[in-house]
C-alpha cells in the first residue's frame, strides 16, 4: 500500500498540482485584504476578518478544487494508457482507488493549512490586535477539511468514469452552485453535502461540539454521502474495464 | 507438460458483439507463443482477460498453474505486459516513467537504467516522453515490461511502430529471453512473417475462435505441399510406383508424391529410374505460410 502512495504522490507531485495547492490560500489572502467588513460590535476582529475570507473560500473554491484536484490525478492515467499499465501490475483496484483519495485529501488538508497561514498574514498585514482565537481557527479549518470527505469521493468517482476534464468539472459545479442558496435555507443547508464546507467553516455556530456543526448532522449528512459516494466510486472502478 | 498459461473455454461478449468465445490457449514453460490473426480477431480481448484489466464474461485462466481469480496480484508479480498501443504518463520523462512503475514493483533503481540500455533509450531518458516517435513508445513500453524480471512476458504487438533496425533488435531480443532468463513469452501480431522468425509455438485465432495451436515445426509441415515429378511418360510411370507400393498421385501429366520424407523420394526415384523412365524435374511445391494461414482464416475450422 505504502509503494502504491508514493507511485501515486510522485506522479502527482510531476504534473502542475504545486501551482492549485497554493492558488486557494491566495485567493483568501486576496479576498482579506481587499474586505472592509466592519461592525460596531465588540468582536474579536479575527473573526471578523476569518469570515469575509471564508464566504468565498469555502462556498465556492473548496467544492470546486476537490473536482479538479480529483481530476488531475486521473487525468494521466486517462490519456495514454495509463489505466492499462497501472492495473496490470501487482496492484488491486481497491488499494489504487484508497492511494488516490489518501493522496486528495492529504493535498485537501494542505490547502487548509496554508489557508490558515493566509488568515494569520492577513491579521498581521491589518494589525489586528486581538489574541489569535486558535481553537476556533482549528475548529474551522479541520472542520472545512472533514467537510470534503465525501465531495472528494464523488469527484474521483467522476474521474475515474469521465475520460474528459470537463465532464466531471460540470457535474462538480451544478451541486456546487446550489449550495449559495442553501446556506440560506434553514431547511435544505444542514442536509446538502455542498454546503458543508462553509458550513463547518462557519464562525459563529454551536461552539460546544467539535465542530460548528452539530454530530448528528456531521454524522448523517457528512458521513452518509461520504459513505455512498466512496462505495459508488471504489465498486465501479472495481468493474472498469480498461 | 506444464502450461505457463493455460485458457478453458475462454469467453467475452460485449453485448451481440462475441470477440472471443470458447477459447482454449495452451503456452508449454519456455516457449515463444506466436499468437497470431486478423485485425479483430479478439487477440487484445484475450490478452487483456490473461492480464485481469477485462472480466471474461465465461471460462476459466490458469497462469503459472494458480487461478487468475483468485491469486491475480501474486500471478502479476511475475508477468511484465505490454497491451496495445504503448502506455506511459507523457508529463513524465521516460526514466519518470519507468520510476512510477518501479516503486510499485519494488525493483532496484539500477534495473531502470538496465532496461532503458536494452531498448536503447538512454539518451533519451530525461526526455519528456509527450515528445517521442510512436516507435519511442513503444520500446518505452517494452522497456517497462521487463523492469521486474517476469518469468511471463507479454508482449501485444509490440513492434508495431518500429523501424526494420529496431524490429530486428527486438526480434532477436524476444529470442534471447527464453534462453537466457528461462521466460516464457506470449506475443502477439497479424503478420505471419513475424510470428514465423520468432515463435515455438504457435496460436491462430480468427473471429475469437482457436483454429490452430501447435508447434511451429507442425506449422511449417502443413505447409509443404507435395513433391512433383515430372516425367517422360507421366501416367506409366505414376501406374509403375503403385504397383511397387509407392503412394502417389497422377494430375495434370505430373507424378505426385504423398509422402515428403527424404527417404520415400529417393526410393521412388530409383524406382522410376530403374524402370528406365527418364525425370526431368524433382520439385516440392511449397505453399507459403501465408497462405496456410490464409486458408485457415478463411475456413476458420480447425487446421
Ligand atoms: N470494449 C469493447 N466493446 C465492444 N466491442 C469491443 C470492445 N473491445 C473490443 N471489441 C471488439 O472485439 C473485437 C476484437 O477486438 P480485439 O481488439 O481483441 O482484436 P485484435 O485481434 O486485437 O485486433 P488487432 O489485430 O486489430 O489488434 C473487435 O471486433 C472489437 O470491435
Ligand atoms: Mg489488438
């Protein structure tokens, strides 16, 4: 299993991925600087500043990298033969299909990190003086991570099935859109898996539980689409001929 | 005798569609299995079912005498293959290529420089492969099917693409191997010419099915015809050989012979020449293998 990840890594690591781990932390930066979101409330100003950055970051960029991250790793075993050669070594399918989501969600949570990074650089380029609120920072950035679970699942699924970048790009972006609406919905945002990520990133929900979401929803939304996708993915790829 | 590979009832459909059906492969330990037919046959079909990257949709696939099925990633420990038109990753160079491949097989790193030597792609081996000739490629692709040192090797035309230098290398490379490494070799073409200068043993497939599949010296025996005389008196001296309990057979004022062995000839020109009929000529009318194969595939029953 390990040789399989570092097959896998090393592939990746070759194509132009550096380039889109580091283009999510900088539209962030981007969008802190630039805000002017202010109130007249006695607030810790890092929240004030985490929540203009993550409108955009996680409503929109996150769902959407996870689908050309997923892309990416498939796309070379789609253009030459790559599949062929690749499954006629000594490898199962399963394991392959495990290598590559380990690898997504490892780069995933890279992102969020140095998103992290650029919500600290924005404080500092403000000077904001307030202590730095760690474990609600951590609360969201783990949580956006947690969040992409099963996006990450059902666009490697997409990958896999779609020869062409645009296919799975599409259908990543018609459940992606949605979700603007949904976070204003009281009734359909807890439950639909793109709103997610924001979700959890969201400053300011239930503070008690792990994350700003609370378990059961966590569990039902986050973990049953995770679960479904995940399975619909590894037990198609187990059929594909190549 | 002990089947490298060894096929029972082989079948895949994709739908109407039946490219294989019923196949029975039978590779002896040591040989170079030509396995040879028209475009289409299911010769890619079958190889990809031998390698696990299709389900045959009935039928059984014994490799080293373990169930495909069953033991699939322990079988491809021991089978390099090469499937169709080349593979490789073209943002890689040809040594990332091989790179990729080798952390999967767990090879020492100095059997990628081995392998690329073989092949002669040395030079280029920090070339990006997007740029390469189809006939580059190709021998990438053959260079990667040796990286683990396979006891079975698989080759699906693999010199398709190649210049009449580089099939030559690769020919006698293919030859090489089963002495001395003791591999066994399944290759596939629809060129006869081919199969004949490097295969044992040979398969003949058409429309999925098996029509011939025996050693290359009981190919080459169909292919001699029959030995003509031609003689002053043709139908005496065709009456004379009978009568002294030689088969033959008189057509077109020629005598011809049944039986090719050098020994039969003689006798029967001694005979003739006892006898005192005067021969002209003494010819082994050859049908080429060409031909044999095209009268196979076209029968398509077996040979
Ligand atoms: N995935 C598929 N779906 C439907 N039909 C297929 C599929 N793959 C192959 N076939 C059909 O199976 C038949 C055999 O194809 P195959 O590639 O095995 O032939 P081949 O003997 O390798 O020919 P060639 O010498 O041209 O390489 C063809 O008629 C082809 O159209
Ligand atoms: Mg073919």
């Amino acid at each position: 299993m390990l040789s399989i990840l570092q097959a896998e890594w090393y592939k990746l690591r070759k194509s132009k991925i550096l380039f889109i781990i580091f283009v999510g932390p900088l539209i962030g930066l981007f969008l802190g600087l630039t805000s002017n979101l202010s109130i007249d409330v006695a607030i810790n100003e890092w929240y004030l500043s985490l929540f203009s950055m993550n409108l955009t970051y996680a409503l929109l960029f996150l769902p959407l990298i996870t689908g050309i991250l997923a892309s990416i790793i498939c796309r070379y075993e789609h253009q030459a033969g790559g599949w062929k050669q690749l499954l006629a070594l000594p490898v199962t399918r399963g394991k392959v299909f495990i290598a590559k989501y380990v690898i997504l969600m490892l780069i995933v949570l890279a992102i969020q990190l140095l998103y992290l990074g650029a919500v600290y650089v924005v404080g500092m380029i403000k000077g904001i003086t307030d202590p730095f609120p760690l474990e609600i920072v951590w609360k969201s950035i783990f949580g956006g991570w947690v969040a992409t679970f099963p996006l990450v699942a059902l666009q490697l699924w997409m990958s896999i099935l779609f020869k062409s970048f645009a296919a799975p790009f599409t259908v990543n972006v018609i459940f992606t859109l949605p979700s603007i609406l949904a976070v204003n919905s009281e009734r359909f945002g807890p439950y639909y898996p793109w709103a997610q990520p924001f979700s959890m990133m969201y400053i300011g929900g239930n503070t008690d539980d792990i994350f700003f979401v609370p378990w059961d929803q966590l569990l039902t939304v986050v973990g049953g689409s995770f679960v479904l996708f995940f399975l619909g993915g590894y037990l198609y790829f187990q059929r594909k001929s190549v | 005798m002990e089947y490298v590979v060894k096929t029972k009832g082989l079948t895949k459909n994709f739908g109407k569609e039946k490219p294989v059906t019923g196949l029975d492969m039978k590779i002896p330990k040591g040989e170079v299995y030509g396995f040879l037919g028209p475009n289409g046959a299911g010769k890619t079909t079958t190889i990809r079912m031998l390698l696990g990257l299709m389900k045959p949709t009935t039928g059984t696939i014994h490799i080293f005498q373990k169930d495909l099925r069953k033991e699939r990633v322990n079988i491809l420990k021991r089978v390099g293959s090469l499937v169709e038109n080349p593979s490789y990753y073209p943002h890689l160079t040809a040594y990332e290529n091989l790179e990729a491949l080798r952390k999967i097989l767990g090879v020492p790193k100095k059997k990628i420089y081995e392998v690329l030597e073989i092949v002669r792609l040395s030079d280029v081996a920090n070339k990006k492969v997007k740029g390469f000739s189809l006939g580059m490629k190709q021998r990438l692709g053959i260079a990667a099917s040796l990286l683990n040192n396979p006891e079975l090797l698989i080759l699906d035309e693999p010199t398709n693409g190649l210049d009449p230098s580089g099939i030559i290398e690769i020919r006698q490379l293919i030859k090489r191997l089963p002495a001395e490494y003791g591999m066994t070799i399944l290759i596939s073409s629809h060129l006869l010419s081919e199969i004949d200068q490097m295969a044992t043993t040979v398969g003949i497939v058409t429309n999925g099915k098996m029509i011939f599949q025996d050693s290359i010296e009981v190919m080459r025996m169909l292919s001699q015809q029959k030995i003509s005389l031609k003689v002053n008196n043709s139908e005496q001296a065709w009456r004379s050989l009978l009568a002294k309990g030689i088969k033959a057979d008189y057509k077109d004022d020629t005598v011809l012979l049944s039986e090719h062995s050098n020994k039969k000839i003689a006798e029967a020109v001694r005979t003739l020449v006892q006898d005192g009929f005067s021969i002209y000529r003494v010819e082994e009318e050859k049908r080429s293998l060409e031909d044999i194969f095209l009268q196979m595939t076209r029968g398509g029953k077996e040979g």
